[in-house]
C-alpha cells in the first residue's frame, strides 16, 4: 500500500496511471521516465539528450500544431521531443512551452514559417534547443522567419542546434542576447557565403564552442560584418572560442586573410585541390588540430605535408591520395604528426606496392590508418633499421592475402592492430612475433581457415582476439592459445565441420591449456551444422568465464 500511495505521489505517475486505467492513450505522445528504453522509436529518438534520475521525457511524433496536439502533457517534462508532419506547417510561438517550468531539453523536428519568441512567458530552465529539418537536404531549406532577439528570454540555453533552416530567413540579431549560450552548432544554413553566418554569431558573449556545417561554401572570402574589419572589435568573442569546427564542400577559392580574425581551428573538413591547398596558410589560420582533405583530383602527399607543417596539424585525413608520392622524403615535413588516415576512392587504381619507409620519420605518429589500397603484401618491417617505437594503433584495409613470419616485428609499441575486412587466407607462423605490447588484435571478415599451435606466438599481452566472419574449420590445433597468458576475451566465430563428421568437436582445454580459467567470454557460432559438442576435463573449474554459443542451423 505504502509503494502504491508512494507511486501516485508523483504528477507524471499519476497521469500515466490515469490514462491506461481508463483505456486512453495520449494521440501524439508518449511518456518515459529516465529508465525507460527510447530506443524502439522506428524513425527518431530522444535516447541521446541528456536525462537525469527521476526525470521525465515526452516524445510525439505526427504532430501538425504544437499547441493544439500537445493539450493534456503534464507540466512537469523535463525532455519534449517533437516530430512534426511532412510539409509546411504553422508558426510555433516558444511562449507555449513556459508551462513546462522544468523542461531542460526541447527537440523538434520540422519546418515553420515562422518561430514567436516567449513574449511575457519564461523558460526558467531551458538549456539544450535542436531545431532541424529532417527534410531539408532533400527538398530545399526551411524558410523559416525568425526575427531579432527571438531567443533572448532563454536566459539558462547553453547548448543551441540549428539544421536545415536557411540563416537569411533569420533577422542579423537572431542569436544576440541569449546570455549563457556557449554551445553553437548551424549545420546546412543553405548560404554559400560564411559572412552569412558570421555577422549572425559574432555578439554571443558567451560561445566556447562553434560547429558550422556548409556543404553549399566553396570559396571562403573576406568578410564583409563591420565588427570584423579592425582589430579591436574582433576580439571579444572569437578568441574565447576553446573549439572551432569547419565542414565545406567542395573550396574552389581561399582569400588571403579570410580567416584572420578565428586564428586555431579544431577541425576544418573540405574536398580541396592541390592548389587551393597552397593558399589554405595564407588565409591567416595559425593553427589547425584536426584537417580533413577530400582531394578534388589526386593529392600528393608533400602537399599535404607542406600544409601540415606550416598550420602546425596534429592529425590528418586525406582520401584520394597519390600512392607513389608516399616515400621517407615526402613527409619531411610531417614530423609533428600523431594521426595518419590515408584513402583512395574504390574506382581509383593504385600502386600494388608502398612505401612503408616512410614510417621512420614520423616519429610521433601514434595512429595510422590505411584503407582501400592494394598491397597484397605490405613489406612494412623489411626496411626498418630501428624499432618503431611510437606507434601504437595500426589499421590496414589494404587487400592483404598472406601474413609472413616476422611481418610486424619492428613495431615493438603496438597496443591495436586491426585487419578486417582483407583477403587474409594464410597466416604463417610466427606472423605476430615482437608484438609484445599488442593489447587487441581483430582479424574480422577475412578467409582464414585454419589455426595453428605457433600463428599468435609472442602475442604476451593480448587481451582482445576477434576472429569472426572467417570460414574457420573445427581442427583448431592444440596449444593455439595456451600461452596467451593475458588472453581474457576471444570471438572465434563459424567453426565448421568436415562432411564427414556429424558432429562439431572443440576440446577447450587442449586449444586453450591454463588459460581457460581466467577468460571472461568465449564467443562461439556454428553455421549449417546441427550437433555442437564442447569437452572440458574440468568443467567446474572454469565456470569463471561467459561462454556464448550461436548455433545456426539450416
């Protein structure tokens, strides 16, 4: 009686308990608390904004008027999630959201014709806004008229996400006022000129991190807002910017100086020619952290070098890269590198043998990433006098068929290794030896077939072996892990059975020796096959690991 009594002491209960007691059900909405799973929404979800104990989210979907299809919530919703009908819908007024006192997180998704500020209305506690169109990447931008100062009674918004809607539809003074905002995402404003955006932002007092996303941008200009044209005005608020992100499409034209007054970018995204990269320094950034190169033709990777150098960037990612370029002289000036992606488009054709030399002079570089490159036997070590003694993460999508004995024995430092999703058929013995450091090593989607006593020898440290997708046969030879002494969680995936044998044998304990007992999870999945039988000389003592058996059958 107490529970019940205690249940109903609670508003958003009491409701819920209403409603389903009488047979009715909200027509638009729905009610979770913070424990409950958003999860099963088919085209939306709520899932990612932030919840707290005891909290309550509204999500409706369907809606066509705000204020007419959100009657009867109960006011004290501290998350409202609204998706709104395919098509033009009305004006919304943020008024109408004061008599939620306690909402903190407002999320819609749809298009108006107009948005009405709170007018004598409050929302004391309002702290996250998204407002995006979800169709308007396809069918044009939200023409949505929102004028001066709309926003400027959210005296506690901090976080504000703006997508789909075109910015010249919004008044210059849209975000002036807003006094604790210090969060900022525009994504498809639907401007090619970033002035657009820049004279509409430049009076938040507040901002700490900026996120612009304009495919529609290709060249990036002077700006023309009258703050940014002498030194003393541009201060205030770009310089207390901690994170700045830039995504354009494709940038036919930098001008010198363009982005004098930011200084640092975070990240700056963008497909770029090779000379359009030259001019990327003259534009007055200092620094870039994170650079993201889609090359509109092949890049050679000096170029990138060169860019890399003079704006002092830490970690690259550059698709449509010219592989012969990659050689120990051409990334000279990429020394102060830690992360290397590297791709090529599927259609482009590379060379069948690089370069791995280069790796010796990256003596920083932490990460490196390779994809969609044929080199069917990657010579990484063969050339190394030293150790490599600063990578630790390596990932290679390079259509590898074969690994060598010794093939990776100069990176001592190596923690991850990740080769998924190769031609791998035959791993020799030995293949891993001098990794002593490997921590995780994921071998995913490859043709291997067979396991052998010495394939993971010298793997000391492994905690982490994915085996999955490889059409492995049931003769795992005995020993092949057993001096894995770190070993604690293993995915062989598809153990398959000769014709000749009805039955799936797998002998845990000659594969695995002493170790067994100190894995956590065994993943084992059987395909085509309808007996599967496990043989353990001492069940008991090993009950310390989760052992998980997909058996398939057709």
């Amino acid at each position: 009686m107490e529970e019940m009594r205690s249940m109903f002491s609670h508003p958003a209960v009491l409701f819920l308990w209403i409603q389903s007691s009488s047979g009715w059900m909200h027509p638009k909405c729905q009610i979770y608390d913070s424990s409950e799973d958003l999860g099963h929404f088919p085209t939306w979800t709520c899932s990612q904004l932030p919840h707290h104990a005891e909290r309550y989210t509204a999500a409706c979907q369907d809606v066509t008027a705000i204020e007419e299809d959100l009657l009867g919530l109960p006011p004290n919703i501290n998350t409202l999630c609204i998706s709104m009908t395919h098509g033009e819908n009305r004006s919304m007024s943020l008024g109408f959201f004061s008599q939620f006192q306690d909402l903190e997180s407002l999320y819609i998704i749809g298009c108006f014709t107009q948005i009405l500020p709170t007018g004598n209305s409050h929302l004391p506690n309002l702290q996250h806004m998204y407002l995006i169109d979800k169709w308007g990447t396809g069918s044009g931008c939200c023409d949505c008229h929102i004028g001066p100062h709309t926003f400027i009674d959210l005296v506690k918004l901090c976080d504000l996400t703006i997508q789909g809607y075109r910015l010249t539809a919004m008044a210059p003074d849209v975000f002036h006022g807003i006094p604790q905002l210090q969060s900022l995402i525009i994504s498809e404003p639907c401007v090619d000129d970033l002035s657009e955006i820049l004279c509409r932002i430049m009076n938040i007092k507040a901002l700490i991190e900026l996120k612009i996303e304009a495919p529609e941008i290709q060249s990036i200009n002077q700006s023309n807002c009258s703050i940014l044209t002498t030194n003393e005005s541009m201060t205030p608020v770009f310089n207390n910017l901690a994170r700045v992100d830039f995504s354009f499409g494709e940038v036919t034209h930098i001008e010198e100086g363009s982005l004098a007054w930011l200084q640092n970018l975070t990240m700056l995204t963008g497909a770029f020619s090779q000379e359009v990269l030259l001019d990327l320094p003259l534009s007055g950034i200092k620094q870039i952290q994170d650079f993201r190169c889609s090359g509109i033709s092949v890049i050679d990777i000096e170029r990138i070098c060169n860019v890399v150098f003079l704006l002092s960037i830490k970690k690259i990612y550059v698709n449509n890269f010219n592989t012969s370029s990659l050689s120990m002289s051409s990334v000279e000036l990429c020394t102060g590198l830690e992360y290397m992606y590297l791709s090529v488009p599927l259609s482009f054709h590379p060379t069948t043998h690089l370069d791995w030399y280069f790796i010796s002079s990256l003596k920083k570089l932490n990460e490196l990433d390779i994809d969609f490159l044929r080199d069917k036997n990657p010579e990484i070590c063969s050339f190394q006098k030293q150790p490599i003694t600063w990578l630790t993460k390596l990932t290679l999508l390079i259509n590898i068929q074969m690994l060598f004995a010794k093939q990776f024995i100069c990176l001592v430092k190596l923690q991850y290794l990740d080769l998924t999703q190769n031609l791998i058929s035959n791993i020799e013995d030995f293949a891993f030896l001098g990794l002593t450091n490997l921590e995780s090593l994921d071998i995913t989607s490859n043709n291997i077939t067979q396991i052998n006593a010495n394939t993971f020898d010298g793997l000391h440290s492994l905690t982490w072996l994915d085996l999955r997708n490889n059409p492995l046969i049931h003769n795992i030879e005995a020993m092949s892990f057993t001096h894995l002494m770190s070993l604690r969680q293993v995915f062989l995936g598809q153990v398959h059975n000769p014709l000749t044998e009805p039955v799936i044998k797998l002998n845990l304990t000659l594969i695995f020796g002493g170790i067994l007992s100190q894995l956590t999870h065994l993943y084992i999945s059987s395909v085509w096959h309808l007996s599967f039988t496990l043989l353990c000389t001492n069940v008991n003592h090993y009950l310390g690991f989760v052992l998980t058996i997909l058996v398939k059958s057709f």
